[in-house]
C-alpha cells in the first residue's frame, strides 16, 4: 500500500498515512496512548483518531481523521476559540474518574495549541498527536491553550488577546474559582516550553526558546490585563 508522508508534527518523524489509517513509529508512550484512546473510545468520545493495534513493523495504527490541520499558530475568530475550549472540556471530562489518571483530575493533552487539532469547515472537530498525554491537572492544558490559541500571534493586542483568553475559559466553562489560577498556569507552561526544548536539541530549539522567553515576558507586562477579563 502508498504511503503518503505526514507533515508538520515537531516531536514524531515517520509518520504516513496509509488508505483511511495513520501509521505512527512506537515510542515508550505507545501503551499509554492506546490505552487512553481505548477508553475515549469506551466512553463515547469520538474528537480522536481510534486506536488499531500494530502493524508488522511496530508501528502504532490509528484512524486517520478526515480536515485539516493548521500548519502555525494564527489569529481565529472567536466561535473557533470557544470550540476549542468546548472540546479540550469533553476530552478531559471522558477521562475523568479512569485509571488512567492515577489521581489526578483528568489526562491531559499537554499540547492542546491549534496545530493539534483537526478543523471540519470551520470549527476545530478532534484532538490528534496525543503523545504527550499523561495525568493532570485541567489548568495545565488550559494554560496552554490560552497561550498558543489566544495569546500567541497576536502581539500589541493585549486587550484582544486577554478577550480570547476570556471566550476560550468560557467555553471550556471554567468554574470562576479555577480562573484567577489561568494565567499563572500560562507562564508555568511557558517556562515548562523552554525547559522542553532545552531538554531536546535541534536546530529550531534556541528559537523556540528565545520565543518562550518573549512571550513569558509580554504575558506577565499586561498580566493585569488578562486577569481582569477573567474576573
């Protein structure tokens, strides 16, 4: 069968799309992953790629998702913000209560930005790349999101960036009690960026470093700002 190449993906090369499946190079977060996507699937949340076993070479075999996938981060219209913050709220909610999060809250994504969703139309439609998952806390994914959907890209707009930062805890419906913990948990995740690609050399890692330390910077100069809009 052709494989088609999968571009994009910063973290897994190799991976293919292979007819109506992706094929993706095990790692020692393959258990862990197919597990969580058995019990998505279990629990009747369909916004992932299904998990399919293994081919003959140790490839994990996933579901190929039908859209596309933004190739960097941009500006998007509100509606697409709240969707994402409504489906990021479904996806930890089917993994509330599992074993899986070995006591924490939920699994998390970790990587919740717009480049690892897949858009139907116009809304973002499913979560994929789910390597990163591991138990958490909602707010570490949160934090995230309200930085690479919100925040990021959007510079010398921070009363925008804080009112997107608003519709995505909206949709997501974040109780206001966790709220005052969103920005902090965006810089945390900011300087947990520049611990990742320091752990992790490449050519892009200075870069994506130095871009960490910026935007860390400009979140915490209009900090009052995106806090008051959360109030």
């Amino acid at each position: 069968m052709t494989e088609q190449p999968l571009t994009g993906g910063r973290l897994t090369p190799g991976v293919v799309r292979v007819a109506d499946t992706v094929r993706r190079p095990g790692s020692d977060r393959s258990a862990f992953t197919a597990d969580l996507l058995r019990l998505l699937d279990e629990r009747g949340f369909t916004a992932v790629p299904k998990y399919l076993g293994q081919d003959e070479t140790g490839r994990d075999i996933l579901t190929y998702v039908e859209g596309w996938v933004p190739s960097r981060y941009q500006r998007w219209p509100d509606e697409q913000v709240a969707a994402a913050g409504a489906l990021l709220r479904a996806f930890h909610d089917a993994t509330r209560d599992s074993p899986l999060t070995a006591g924490r809250p939920v699994v998390c994504h970790h990587d919740p930005a717009p480049t690892n969703f897949v858009f139907t139309d116009d809304p973002p439609a499913a979560l994929i790349d789910l390597d990163l998952a591991a138990p958490g806390d909602p707010l570490e994914d949160l934090g995230y999101a309200a930085w690479t959907w919100c925040i990021a890209s959007k510079h010398n707009d921070p009363a925008r960036q804080a009112h997107q930062v608003r519709v995505l805890a909206d949709g997501y419906d974040l109780p206001s009690t966790s709220r005052p913990g969103l920005i902090p948990a965006v810089l945390s995740r900011l300087l947990q960026n520049v611990d990742f690609w320091t752990q992790r050399p490449c050519p892009e890692a200075a870069e994506r470093i130095a871009w960490s330390h910026r935007e860390h910077a400009f979140t915490t100069a209009n900090r009052d700002i995106f806090e008051a809009a959360l109030a």
